[in-house]
C-alpha cells in the first residue's frame, strides 16, 4: 500500500484523501475517461458529401461528460467492514464532489458520484468509486482569491490577479485565456452611482451595479480577451480557467 502514497497515487475528494484519511489504495491507473465530442452531421441524399454542423450552434466544440473510475480497496476488520462502508456511501453515494488527484494539484474535477460493487474476501474489500464528471476540469486557484503557490504548475499554469482594478474614467485588462471558455464575474465596490459605470466586450456594453455581477453572454473565449472598463469603482475579477 506504502508503494501508491510514495507515489502521489492517490485522490482528495471533497477535502478528504482516499488513503491518507481512509486508508485506500487505488488499484487501477486508466482513472480518468475522455470526454467525447458532441458532433453533429447531416447527410446528403444521394452524395458522398456530409455538412458539418458541430460548431455552428456556439462557435466551438462541445463536449459530453467525462467519467472517473476509482477501483478503491483496504485491509479492515471484517467486524468494521460494515461501519466502514456504510460511512463512506454516507459521505459519497449520489453526492456533489469537487476530485482532486495527487499527479494533477492544480486542477479538479466537478460531477456526482455513485458508489458501487463491494465485494469482501476476509479483511480484504473493494468497491468501485464512479464519477460523471463535467468534460473540462478546472484550475484550483481562482483570479479573485489569495494564489495557492503549492498548488501551481510552473510550466503550464498562468498566474492571474485580477484584483483591486481602480477605474476612473476608463480602463482595460488583457484576461489571458485558459483553454476553455469562460463567463467571469465582477465583484464591484466604491461605486459612484453619479457617472455611467459599464464594461465593453467584443462591442457589447455590460451596465455594472454595486456587488456582484455576471453577464451570461459575456464569455472569454479560450484564447483570452481584453475588456474595457468606463467609470468609478473598484473591481475584482472573478476568473477560472480550465482545460480538458
């Protein structure tokens, strides 16, 4: 078992680690599924040829959901088994759970989870972990928020701190892409209600109150983009990126 922790073979699930809090080793590596491509073709009588419709809809392709499978075991008690197992279908059948594996820190995965398939020979019981999960996963650190430096992958993870922007008059800010696209929030404060206080994207005027605000047709695209912003407050952004 030692082999799998020394390893960083292992997943926290909802802020609790499959060995190090329930003594559970992972007995498979194919974890995490593909999401597959949601394509959309339609044939034409009589001819060879096909349209491809996939990306007209939103300019981009979509994806169905991913699957995680954890084949999970452990040495218990046989007279603890039943405790054990109850407890963990508590904490998890059909639950929301935030995946975060050891070999992928700066990331999570999002979906619902079922539990199933246990099966004991003496101490020793195993059971399947399942997760429908969304196609993307997402980045842990979040722009809005205090950066998590153990979390960051040096050599791919970009370091956004969209905090603090002070506008008076205009302003703008570059947002770098993440590989997915994404609907930011704007979290606004010392608002001057005398002036007009707006953002622009790609041509498209977004009025901004005090607090909270998301736009959902305001969508970065994987690429990045700058926004403009137009009167007096203070705003963080609030941006999460992501990748397949």
């Amino acid at each position: 078992m030692s082999e799998y922790t020394t390893a960083g073979f292992g997943a926290t699930i909802n802020g609790k680690h499959t060995w190090k809090d329930y003594g559970l080793v992972i007995g498979n590596t194919d974890i995490v599924s593909e999401p597959s491509p949601k394509t959309n073709y339609i044939e034409v009588p009589g001819s060879s040829i096909r349209i491809d419709l996939t990306e007209t809809l939103t300019g981009q392709v979509e994806y169905e959901s991913r699957q995680l499978k954890f084949s999970l075991g452990k040495m218990e008690r046989e007279d603890l088994w039943p405790v054990f197992y109850r407890t963990f279908l508590k904490a998890y059948q059909g639950k929301e759970v935030r995946v975060v594996l050891d070999q992928e820190p700066d990331v999570y995965y999002h979906g619902r989870a079922e539990v199933s398939g246990f099966s004991r020979n003496g101490r020793l019981g195993t059971f399947t972990l399942t997760v429908d999960a969304d196609a993307y996963k997402y980045e842990i650190n979040v722009s809005s928020e205090d950066w998590l430096w153990d979390v960051l992958n040096f050599e791919t993870g970009i370091i956004r701190d969209y905090r603090g922007i002070s506008v008076s008059g205009s302003s703008s800010k570059l947002l770098e892409g993440s590989g997915i696209p994404v609907v930011p929030a704007f979290l606004v404060s010392n608002l001057d209600e005398s002036v007009s206080n707006y953002i622009t994207f790609n041509g498209t005027r977004y009025t901004l109150q005090e607090g909270r605000n998301r736009f959902a047709d305001l969508i970065i695209p994987a690429g990045g983009g700058r926004l403009y912003f137009y009167g007096k407050y203070t705003v963080n952004i609030e941006f999460r990126g992501g990748s397949l």
